[in-house]
C-alpha cells in the first residue's frame, strides 16, 4: 500500500516527534503531577501522557489502520501485516521529573516485526535522529555513522540500570564493575533512545543493558543499524524487540564487549 511507504511513516513521525517535544520543552521545568509505577523511582508524569496522546491521535488521523505498542497505554491490536507503532513519549522521565534537562520522544514503525524507520528528538538540545530502513540515519540533516574505535581500551561506553538494580539482574551490577575496573570511561544518562542516538551518531563505541522494553530501543536500533552499528544480545545471538539482554557497539568493538559480559566469574 503506497501510504505505508516508509518514508510516509516518517514524516509522520518527524511532525508528531516534534511536535511532543516541544509539548514536553513548554512542561520542563514547570510544576506537574507525578506518580510512581511499579518499581522504585519508576516514575511517570502528566507529561507522558500528554505526550503519548498528542502522537497518537496524529497518526491515527494519518493512518487510521495502523495500530500502537506505547509505554503508558499499551498495545491494541493484533500484529500482522498492519504497521505497528512503538511509541515512548518520554524516555528518561525521571530527568525530566527532576528537571534534568536530558530525555526525549521515541517513535519506531514496525510491520511483521521488520522496523521501517525510527525517530528520536531531544527538544531540549534540539536534535532529531530519524532513519529510514535502507536509507540511512541522519541528525538534524547531516548523515550519523558510529565512530571508529577498534579497540575496548580505547572506547566510551554507555550503559543504565533496571528499576531493581539492587537484585542484580543479569549481573548488571557486576558487568559495571569489571568495565569500570577495566580503566573504561562509563557514561549513564537516564534514557536509552538517547544513548542509542547518541552511539549512532558516533559519541559512544558501545552500550549494555538488561530489562529494556521494545519502546525503549525501537527507533534507536534502527538508527544504529543505518548508522552501520550493531546490536546483538550479550552472547551475539540476534536482538529481539521484547526479550532478553542487548549490546550495542559501533561493530568495531562488538565481540570484546561480549566476550567481558559473558566471562564467568
């Protein structure tokens, strides 16, 4: 169908990004509602909604077949051949909570579990990370490629942590260790989609971490992968959307990071 083109669903998604952002740029900052979902500092904010809601209505007014899978409502729908949405309106809500001004919106188009094209827009500095399956990756115009690091001892990594960290899932805590330990610099930012933005366009080598949710990576697998990245999960078995662990590096570096989180101690 010529409407499900994906650079159609982008510039859906391009105006529906934006125009979230700049709704989450006017809240920054202001007083708010904010309620706790399960887990500790699982937080999530009128802003969430507000976000969630504005992009949805404008791509159902765009593509009223198409169905949704966002973070705060849910999925509908029954995947098939229809395009699916992965929406999160507000990735890094608990920065945006505390008035730290790094989060974003993230939106990814899916059909039979094929991602078509993403989009990650940080309204506070002004940055849209789109793709397109096939076409690339670019920031605010200007193509994204990872960076060239070669060697583990030479790279940036960036890495988060589960809502229950203090159980130590996946040994998450342990694989922070034994990087930092290793003289790495480790970065921690609060979103996901921005850490994957952000190795995409070359500022990170790698990337790790447990308990992800398929809002939280959707579009910025895609960008990563137009950016000429990989991302895997720990032991190089294929990513999936929905289960499992996920490195991501620049391809460069990929197999030493995985031989670090898989090594038994």
């Amino acid at each position: 169908m010529p409407h499900t083109h994906p650079s159609a669903l982008l510039a859906i998604a391009q105006k529906a990004a934006l125009e979230a952002g700049e709704m989450l740029k006017d809240g920054f900052g202001t007083t708010f509602r904010i309620d706790n979902k399960e887990g500790r500092h699982n937080l999530v904010t009128e802003f969430d909604h507000k976000a969630e809601k504005h992009i949805i209505n404008c791509i159902k007014a765009q593509f009223p077949d198409h169905i949704f899978l966002a973070e705060e409502s849910g999925a509908t729908g029954v995947p098939a051949e229809t395009v699916r949405w992965i929406i999160d309106p507000l990735d890094g809500t608990v920065n945006f909570a505390h008035s730290i001004p790094i989060f974003c919106v993230s939106i990814a188009a899916e059909r039979a579990g094929e991602l078509l094209c993403g989009v990650i827009y940080a309204p506070m500095t002004d940055e849209l990370f789109i793709g397109t399956k096939g076409e690339g990756a670019f920031l605010n115009g200007q193509p994204l490629k990872v960076s060239s690091t070669d060697k583990l001892d030479d790279a940036i990594l960036v890495t988060g942590f589960p809502y229950n960290a203090w159980e130590n899932p996946n040994n998450c805590i342990d694989h922070f260790s034994r990087f930092v330990r290793m003289g790495l610099p480790v970065r921690r930012l609060g979103s996901a989609a921005i850490d994957l933005a952000y190795l995409a366009a070359g500022r990170f080598d790698g990337y790790w971490e447990v308990s992800l949710n398929s809002w939280d990576v959707a579009a910025g697998k895609l960008l990563l992968q137009e950016a000429g990245g990989t991302m895997t999960q720990y032991d190089g078995a294929p990513h999936n959307l929905h289960t499992g662990t996920m490195l991501a590096t620049n391809g460069r570096i990929h197999k030493e990071m995985s031989d670090v989180l898989m090594e038994q101690r």
